[in-house]
C-alpha cells in the first residue's frame, strides 16, 4: 500500500498498537488514537509506560475480516512526543470512561510508512 492509502486507513480505525523499543523494558500497548494530519495523537494516563516517550517508536494499526480472509495492516515509524495543551486540536482523542487519572497527549510524528494487505491464498490447480 502506499503511504496515502495507509493514512486512510488508519483513518477508518479508533484502536492502535504502540511499541516504544527503547523503553527500560520494551513493549506493546494498545491505544485509543486520533490522526491528525500527518501526525496520531493518542491520550494515556501520566504515570503510565506510554506517558514516557524516548527514543524511536513504531505505531500499528490494521483490520482483519477472518471470512473473507482479507485485511490490512499499517505499520507507522516514527518519534513520539508530549503535545502542550496550546497546541492540542479541537477534537478530543477517545479516552475510555469513567478514567479519572491526570491524562497527557502524545504526537507520533512519522519518519516512514508501511503498509501492506492481506488477500487469500489461491490453491494451486
């Protein structure tokens, strides 16, 4: 896929994986993200692992429908970093409810692009 097709379809979808690999102790997390422009933006509690960027990060989204056997997959690389409350956009990320907790916004600002789809594999005649 290009890397407009990829733009679009991440534009489709609330749910992302975001891997911060430089971490003490590197991991995957699920998000609730936002794009915005170029740019995603996803809101995370201040004392959680998401709320500490460093370093490069990669950022997944995709869809799979398992009947048809058919889906995308998008993959984002990228830096990450804290977005001041004057430079937030009007809209709000999702941010699941009921949460309480002191809660920041990040922005990945992507470097590269990938992104490829998934089609059924024909049997051979």
């Amino acid at each position: 896929m290009t890397e407009e097709e990829s733009f679009a379809h991440v534009a489709l979808q609330q749910v992302g994986r975001i891997s911060m690999i430089n971490a003490p102790i590197p991991f995957i997390l699920p998000v609730n993200y936002k794009p915005v422009g170029n740019d995603i933006e996803f809101s995370t509690a201040a004392d959680s692992m998401t709320a500490r960027p460093s370093g490069p990060v990669h950022f997944e989204v995709d869809e799979v429908i398992n009947a048809a056997s058919i889906g995308w997959s998008s993959l984002f690389f990228g830096t990450a970093e804290w977005v001041r409350p004057r430079e937030e956009s009007g809209d709000s990320v999702a941010w699941p409810p009921n949460h309480r907790e002191i809660r920041i916004r990040i922005r990945i600002r992507p470097y590269r692009v990938a992104g490829r789809r998934v089609r059924p594999v024909m049997a051979p005649r």
